[in-house]
C-alpha cells in the first residue's frame, strides 16, 4: 500500500468516538427531542445504538464515553462491520476470535487453522477470497478435529509457499462454513448534519445503529473526513482518493497521472473525488488515463504497469481545490471534568463526530494505549518518537532534530518503545550533546552511537501515575 493510502486509513473517522448522553454538554445548544439519537436532536446523540444482540463497547473516560466496537452476544465474539461473503454489511469476528489461516496443500486450497498451543482456542478461521474481489469478504469456517499436519503452506500474494510445522502452534482442520446470517446484517440510511454535511449509518437488524460515514452535499454527497485539527473551525476533506506518485501519462514523464488503488472494500466501490497531491494540497479528478502508464523523470522514463491485484486506475489532474471549497465544521470541547470529548459539529450545532478524548487536567487531546506501566490510559498524542536515551535505564530520553532545523514545538510529547506499553515523554529545551547515549533492544537497554549531524532536546519521561486511567465497558 502508498504510504499516502496508508495516512488515509489513520485519519479519525465516523464510528470510532461518541460521548455519553447523560454526560455534562458543556453548553451545547438544545435542538428539541431527547438525546436517543432520533433525528429531532444530534447535538448530543452518542453516534451509537445499542441493539438487542449488538452491544457497543465503550472505552470510558470519567462521563466521556468512545465506541470501540460492538459484542455480538449471542456468538460471544467482539465484531466490527465489513462486507461480508455475500456482500452486504455484517459485524464480523475481530481477530481475537480468529485462528490463523494456514493451508495444507500446495494450492492453497484446503484452510486449517492454528493458534499458540495453550492460548485461548478462536472459534472462526477466515479464508479471504483468492484472488481479492470487489464486494465479495471473507469466509469463516468453524473449527473441526485437531491434527499434526506433514506440511504447511501460506498464501503470499498469488503464490503458494510450503512452511514448517510449528510445533508451538495447534493446528485444526475446518468444518463447516458459518454461513453469512450468522452474523448480525445492517442497512445503509442517510441523515442530515445542518445544511451541507450527512451521515450514513448502518442500521442493524436486532435494533442497533452505528454512525459510519460522513457525506458532503456541496461536493455531490463524497465521503470525507474531519481530522483532530486545532482551532475553532476544521475541514471535512476528501476520504475517497487519488494520489500524485511518481506516475506519469506520457512516455516522456511531464505529464503527471494520479494513481487510484482498487485492492480493499474501502477503495474498489468508491471512485476518488478529488487527488492528492505531493507533499500536500487536492485537485479536481479528470478525465480515467486509459494509456500505458510511466514512471521517472524526463531523462530516465520507463513503461510500468502496476501489479494485477492492486486494480489500479489513473487520472489526470484537475484545477486545484482550495480548502475554502470543503465543509467546514466548529470544534468544541464538550464535558466539565478532567475526561471530554473533542467533538466536530455543523452550523446547526449538531454532531458530526467525536474525535478524541480530551484531558482537561492537561489540556491536551489523549488517545487510549497502553501505558509503560501496563496499564490502558489515556495518553497525550505523541508528535515524535526517539530511540535514544541519556541514562542506561531507559528512562530518560532524548529527542534529536537535523542539525540547525526548527525545533519541536515547546510542551509536545514524544513516544518512545517500553518492555510494556508506551513510553511518554515530555519534550524540552535543546542541550548538548550527549557523551553517551542508550537504545533498548526489547527488554533492555544497551549502549548505543551518539548520532552526528543532529540538535538534541531533552525528553524526560511522564510517570504513567499521572496519565488518566480507561476503561472499557460493554453496555
């Protein structure tokens, strides 16, 4: 995958936050009805519906309330909604449910699977279709009889390649295939958001509701997404993409062609609308480059063709797009104690999404990890990492910048690698450099090289005792 597809996939999106109804609202205007979701009030609607089988899983913070996925209880497995094998939308098994999905023939046709002997058994192995097709998910099939097979074989790409036998892993033969109805199915429905922006949420069979995707109505209903921005307005910018890479229409490499992947449900049934540009910066999608595809530069330009399965489809490039072009949407930090919720709302002062946790205490947005300690907190989002240290246990890092650069923001935070979790550090003033510096290579913490050529800034650690706790509730 681009590492331009791959920041797509990272941005905050529909779905994944929601606050409790019955928390403060910091102010938030009351637009009639009750906070249930209905579509009399969405200033203060959650963005989930628990069903009758589909309960939601909350990540808690103090009153601020983020979904996380929903617990089918009825097959006792966590699940998140995909396209299914017979192509409509159903809350899947995640992976904590799933064995690995290995092969005993040379085909890679006959699935078992396997799992870390004494761990907990999954329920389901998962055969994605083979080679990947548009709208058509993954397969589960029930686990049958243990067995020692004589040879493995994994997929890789489109081949087939024997392993060996693994004797920490127990290995099962399938059974049958879940058929699709077992697992819960939704309906697509659209609601308004104000004047310009919707969401499309799924409408679960047993009663349950997901907020899933935001619509634009002034760029003819695209998806798109709001980042975790600062300021009191952010955008609502395209989700469906095209991407400058090095690709060109013409055997001579001047004429740039937006490369468009078609290889996962998110991409293959979504045609872009709009490109995005290298380093940064959107235009308008023109006409499908139906010509052989170059890469270089205008003394070095090759013929290539992208691999079968990426599904690739290229564009020329349109008229830049300003930002001014694209739904924008107020942030407001909604709550009163140290736990909130930093929310996206249309004109109307109705939610769009809610974005991330907000740490009143610190006045910073936090995400939810796993601390140095072990324990699941909500960390302040890190803006860099380092791997160096300036005492050999570990614990005291130091962050360094190319010599000369700008130096990182003052208060920012840094991640760093721990024996558990994260490791948070708070960046500060630039000093010297260091006489001797140390990296940790899994559980510990060896002498390393003092890097040339660079600024150093100090970065002690954040006791985790002061990053919130969280946690996790099935409603």
């Amino acid at each position: 995958m681009s590492t331009k597809a791959l920041l797509c996939t990272v941005l905050l999106a529909i779905g994944c936050g929601g606050s409790d109804p019955g928390s403060s609202d910091g102010g938030l205007p009351d637009l009639g009805g009750g906070g249930d979701g209905s579509a009399t009030n969405h200033a203060n609607d959650p963005g989930w519906t628990s069903g009758t089988r589909l309960r939601a899983k909350l990540d808690v913070f103090d009153s601020a309330r983020r979904f996380v996925r929903w617990r089918d209880t009825q097959l006792s497995v966590e699940c998140d909604y995909a396209v299914a094998s017979d192509g409509r939308w159903r809350c899947l098994p995640d992976a904590s449910a799933l064995a690995l999905t290995l092969f005993d023939d040379a085909q890679c046709r006959t699935a078992v699977g396997a799992w870390s002997t004494g761990g907990p058994a999954p329920q389901y192995v998962p055969v994605p279709p083979q080679p990947f097709q548009c709208n058509q998910g993954t397969r589960y099939f029930t686990l049958g009889a243990a067995y020692t097979p004589s040879t493995i074989y994994t997929r890789s790409g489109s081949d087939c390649v024997a392993g060996s036998v693994d004797p920490a892993l127990t290995y099962v033969r399938t059974a049958g295939e879940a058929p699709p109805a077992t697992f819960v199915a939704a309906t697509e429905s659209i609601e308004p958001r104000g004047a310009r922006l919707s969401i499309r949420q799924l409408d679960g069979e047993d009663g349950s509701r997901q907020e899933h995707e935001i619509l634009d109505g002034g760029r003819g209903q695209a998806r798109c997404l709001i980042a975790n921005g600062e300021g009191p307005e952010v955008r609502c910018t395209p989700r469906d993409l095209a991407y400058v890479e090095g690709y060109f229409s013409d055997a001579t490499c001047q004429t740039q062609a937006a490369f468009h992947p078609g290889f996962s449900q998110e991409t293959c049934s979504h045609a872009p609308s709009a490109i995005l540009g290298s380093p940064s910066g959107f235009y308008e999608v023109g006409a499908v480059v139906s010509t052989q595809p170059y890469r270089g530069t205008p003394g070095s330009c090759t013929a290539d063709t992208p691999a079968a399965e990426l599904l690739a489809t290229f564009y020329s490039l349109g008229a830049a797009i300003p930002t001014s072009a694209f739904a924008p949407v107020t942030v407001t930090i909604d709550g009163s104690g140290r736990g909130r919720l930093r929310t996206a709302r249309a004109e109307s002062g109705e939610r769009v999404v809610a974005l991330s946790f907000y740490d009143g205490q610190k006045n910073v947005d936090c995400i939810t990890q796993v601390a140095s300690d072990g324990q699941t907190r909500c960390l302040p989002i890190a803006t860099s990492s380092t791997y160096l240290f300036v005492d050999d246990a570990c614990s005291h890092g130091v962050l360094t910048q190319p010599a000369g650069s700008a130096p990182p923001a003052p208060n920012s935070y840094a991640g760093a690698s721990a024996p558990v979790g994260e490791l948070l550090l708070l960046v500060g003033a630039k000093v010297a450099t260091p006489t001797a510096v140390w990296q940790r290579n899994g559980t510990t913490c060896e002498p390393a090289s003092v890097p040339g050529g660079q600024d150093f800034y100090d970065a002690p650690s954040v006791p985790p005792s002061e990053l919130a706790l969280i946690q996790t509730i099935v409603e």
